[in-house]
C-alpha cells in the first residue's frame, strides 16, 4: 500500500538518520561530562526536528489517507480516517 510519505520517504529518511546523529552527539555530550545547558540545547534540537517530521507525516496522512476515505464515498473509512487522525493529533499535542 502506498502511503501519503511514500513520494518523500528518502528524503525523510535521511533526516532521520541525521537527528539519530545528533542523539548519538548528545550521548556524547553526556559521556564527557558537558555542559547541562548545551546538552538541554541539542535535546531541544531533536525534539524540534521530530516535531517538524511528525507535523510532515500528519500533512500527508491528511492529503493521502485522509482526503482518499472521504472521496471514496464510503463514509464507514472516512469516519475511521477522520477519527484516527482525531486520534494523531491529539497525541502529538498531548506531548506539548
């Protein structure tokens, strides 16, 4: 099944690897013995990362998932969408 990232998963998946190197970094920070100010600033970096591909992620699922359920007609899918998506959000703002 196709996803609504499929078309940008590479691109996705690179900046995944690259916030998984900055986690890395900060196990670093951590081993040596840095600063809790810079540390708190590279957590801070990563979460700001994550949020921009969950909110990247969620667009798609929107424009994809989403708005294919309510075009198909079939309004058991759409409701279902409508709630996962309902469902999404707000885990993503619970985590605010």
């Amino acid at each position: 099944m196709i996803q609504g990232y499929s078309a940008s998963k590479e691109t996705l998946i690179k900046r995944l690897h690259r916030v998984e190197g900055q986690v890395r970094g900060i196990e670093r920070m951590v081993e040596h013995d840095r600063y809790c100010i810079d540390i708190l600033t590279q957590l801070a970096a990563v979460s700001t990362a994550l949020d921009s591909l969950a909110v990247e992620i969620l667009d798609d699922h929107v424009n994809h998932c989403v708005t294919r359920a309510i075009a198909s007609g079939n309004e058991e899918e759409a409701a279902a969408k409508t709630e996962e998506l309902l469902a999404a959000v707000h885990r993503f703002a619970k985590t605010r």
